[in-house]
C-alpha cells in the first residue's frame, strides 16, 4: 500500500450509507486521480460489494471479527470482506474496540487472506502492544478528539512524534498514520511532518456540505 495514504471512514452516517457512500467513493477516486495522490475508503459491510464494482481505488472494512469461516451468525469474517471486494481492514477502532488477543487473531486470520490491517490505538501504551503482532499499519487516535475538529496533529504533536518514533524502534515495516479531529489541509501537512505516512479522517469529509472541497485541500497538502 503507498504511502502517504488518506483513509476515508465513512462510518455509519447517511451521508456515507448506500447510494450516498458510492458518491462519496466517486469523489475520492477523483481527488485520487486528479492529484495522483492514495486515497482509500472504509465503507460500511452492506456496501463494500457496491462500490468496488464502481471504483477503483482500496476499500477497506470498518471492522474485522476474529473468527475463520465457520458457525458465526452476525460475524463479520476476512473472507467476507474479500470476497466483496476489500483489500484491508480497519482494526480496534474506538468505536468498535477489541481486547488485544482478539486483535492479534484479527490480525493473523487477516494475514491469511492476504488483507491489509490498519490498527487504531488510543494511546501510546496500546500502540506498544498492537505493534508486537506487526500489523501493516497502527493509526494513533485519541478517542476524545475524534469527530471534534480539534485534530490531533495540532492538539497533540508532541505525543505523535513519541508515537511515530516508538512504533520505528519496534518496528520499521508498521507505517504509522494518525487520526482524530484531522479536518484540513493544515492538520494533514503537520501530521505528516511529525512522521506519520498518512492520515485518518471521517466526519470533515463525510458531513461537509462540499465534500471534494475538503478532500482537494488536503490532497494539496500531500502534493
């Protein structure tokens, strides 16, 4: 996966379910295209399937259950998500957090199906722990700055710096991406500066009355 790398979590908002979610999918292929530039969406389940047959830039789940194809109703499986047509994962993301054994299954049954595992850590004690599994990516986002604007390459820099140089004493093959609060252009470019290869971001693209707008601007960012 190249690097630096915007990951586009569209979560479960309207503006980011179905038919809504393949717009939003088209604008980031676009921006990608444009500005020769890695853009990757995080749809929901419901409509990987969808939007890779409309696309073509990487998808990736929003979730990832620990279990191999078996009796699992309601489970959320990594051949599932491959089939549909997803190349990776989100993992532990704050809104949907595992225990560290079942993230570091995830990450193996991931392996297996050759997908790509972005974990998210809350903290710098976490990142330690998440990085003994080698996943391919750890993205840093403080849950208490998710969704408020506040990002955390501003609020935060000096903790991202810690992390982004942990995570190179650990291990120089986890790329290190930060999210949480990542709203412009700016909080790209500083995040970026501090080491990270990439960035996180949800509701500053999928709540934006101009959604390309904002996305143009932190792809100028990048460029």
């Amino acid at each position: 996966m190249k690097t630096p790398l915007i990951i586009v979590n569209l979560k479960c908002y309207e503006e980011g379910t179905g038919k809504n979610a393949l717009k939003l999918a088209k604008i980031c292929e676009s921006v990608s295209k444009e500005y020769k530039i890695n853009i990757a969406v995080a749809p929901q389940f419901t409509d990987i399937n969808l939007i890779s047959k409309k696309v073509d830039i990487p998808l990736f789940s929003q979730h990832l259950d620990p279990v191999y194809p078996g009796p699992y109703t309601g489970h959320i499986s990594s051949l599932s998500i491959k089939e549909a047509g997803a190349i990776g994962t989100l993992i532990n993301h704050s809104e949907k957090r595992l225990s560290l054994e079942e993230i570091e299954k995830c990450i193996k049954i991931a392996r297996k199906y050759d997908l790509i595992t972005v974990c998210c850590s809350k903290d710098i004690n976490e990142s330690k722990e998440i990085a003994k599994f080698s996943p391919d990516f750890i993205a840093y986002e403080d849950p208490t700055l998710i969704g408020t604007g506040q990002p955390i390459s501003k609020m935060e820099p000096e903790t991202v710096k810690e992390f982004v140089e942990i995570l190179a004493n650990i291990n120089l093959n986890i790329i290190p991406l930060c999210g949480a609060g990542i709203s412009t252009g700016e909080d790209v470019k500083i995040a970026l500066e501090l080491g990270c290869k990439g960035v996180l971001v949800a509701s500053a693209i999928v709540k934006a009355q101009k959604p390309k707008v904002v996305l143009e601007d932190m792809a100028k960012a990048i460029k």
